[in-house]
C-alpha cells in the first residue's frame, strides 16, 4: 500500500468505516482549525497529511496562518492572530477539532511527528468526539 492510499484509506476509515457514518458529514457539524505558518516545515507536512485525509470526506478546514503566508497546499487562510479559537495557540502545528454549531473546541492535536502518527491520532480524536456527542 502506498502512502497516499493509507492516508485516504486512514481517513475514510475514520470517517466511515469505524463508527463516524457519511451523512454525518453532509452538514457539518465538526469542522477543523490548522494553525501554522509557511516556513515551517513541520506545518508544511502536517497539510499536506491533513489534505490528502480530510479532502475525500469533506471535512472543513480553516487555515489560520501565523505569518500571514498560505500554508500549502492550502491557498486560502485567515490570520491567526485575529481568530478568536486560534489567537492564543502559540505551538505550531496545532490542530483544533471544533463543534461548528456550539464553537466549542472538543479536540486539539499540537506537533507532528511522521504521517501515520499524526493521522491515528486525528481518527482517535474524531472518534472521541462522536462518542462525546459533537459528531
């Protein structure tokens, strides 16, 4: 199996395959905050894992840049420092799972490591919030 094969395997899993169904996701009740900056490298990695997992399920993700900078392969972005759930991050990579209709963070994953560590832990950390009732 290859790498991107894994990650959207990993993915779909997570979102379908182990307890999260596809039509939890139609309207979105969970969404994503990936705050970083553009010159880091682990950031870089950390998106590049993230896309390639979330982007077959569909699962929103706001890029809250540090720099001011697109962290790719993410075009779009925010300012971190003007988001009211992203201003006060300050370890980069963090990824902050968040119930959309409440605004509540249920969820937060700082660092990365390799793909496949980072990945796991998204599933577990979805995972957990469908037991705790936000997916």
């Amino acid at each position: 199996m290859n790498r991107r094969h894994f990650i959207t395997g990993l993915a779909l899993a997570a979102m379908n395959g182990q307890g999260i169904a596809a039509e939890d996701y139609q309207k979105p009740t969970v969404g994503l905050i990936f705050i970083g900056a553009s010159w880091c490298l682990y950031c870089k990695a950390a998106a590049n894992a993230l896309n390639a997992a979330a982007a077959p399920v569909e699962l929103p993700i706001l890029v809250a840049s540090q720099d001011g900078k697109p962290i790719p392969p993410f075009p779009d972005f925010v300012l971190a420092e003007g988001h009211p759930l992203a201003s006060d991050v300050v370890k980069i990579p963090t990824l902050l799972f968040v119930h959309v209709p409440s605004q509540t963070i249920f969820g937060k994953i700082e660092g990365f490591r390799n793909p496949r560590r980072y990945l796991t832990r998204v599933k577990q950390t979805l995972l957990s919030g469908k037991e705790a009732g936000y997916v």
